[in-house]
C-alpha cells in the first residue's frame, strides 16, 4: 500500500487558465519514504474546483493584516 500526501500548492492564473502546482510525498505502509516533495501541474477546468478556489481565495482576502502606514 502506498499513501500520498499534499505537501504544497499554490493555484495562480496563467495564460487565461487557472492552474495549480502542487508537491506531494508517497510512503509506503512501513513508513519509509518513496516520492519526497515531487511536483505536478494541472490545469483547473472543473466548476466545483474553481469554486472551492474561489472560496479559499475570498477568506484569504479577509485575513490580509491591516499594515500601519
């Protein structure tokens, strides 16, 4: 048995497409690590994702520290 695990992504336009880059690492049932931090790309097209995407985004936006000027 293998189980994989998002270590990373970041969802950025580009090219008028959506896109999300993520790292992920694969071990096996023992532990012992067989993928460490490897990167993929896809290319969002489904609604639901970019919903998903649009919610992390808006409470994003309401997190922004305020900045002292």
């Amino acid at each position: 048995m293998k189980i994989n695990t998002i270590t990373s992504f970041t969802v950025h336009d580009s090219g008028g497409w959506t896109r999300i880059s993520a790292t992920y690492s694969q071990v096996d049932e023992n532990g012992k690590v067989l993928i460490d931090n490897d990167r993929f790309n896809i290319v969002v097209v489904d609604e639901d994702a970019k919903d998903a995407i649009k919610t992390i985004n808006d409470l994003l936006l309401t997190k922004i520290p305020e900045q002292e000027e």
